[in-house]
C-alpha cells in the first residue's frame, strides 16, 4: 500500500490487469504491473464451471 499511495501522490499512472489464475498473476507481477486482479475465471469461463457449487 506505501507503494500506490506514493504513486498518487506523485501523479503516477498505474496498471492493472486480471490474471485467470496464479500462475498467469505471477507473469503479470514479474513484468511490472502494479495491480493484480485475480479471478476464477479459467475455472467458470474456459471450463463451464458454476461460480458456485451446487446444492
């Protein structure tokens, strides 16, 4: 948090990007992208999962 309040502070753009998954996140935050948005979407979207279980 220290990090993004002294880029607002100096006027700084950021970038932020949604990862499907960890391992994807883990690429993202190598190559510098200050926020991280982690979804199940590989689960939901390319598998056909539900977003919750059944009952």
């Amino acid at each position: 948090m220290p990090k993004l309040a002294d880029a607002k502070a100096a006027g700084r753009k950021l970038a932020m990007l949604t990862a499907y998954d960890a391992s994807f996140a883990r690429v993202l935050d190598r190559h510098g992208v200050d926020l991280v948005l982690v979804g199940d979407s590989l689960g939901m979207v390319v598998r056909g999962r539900p977003s919750r279980p059944s009952r």
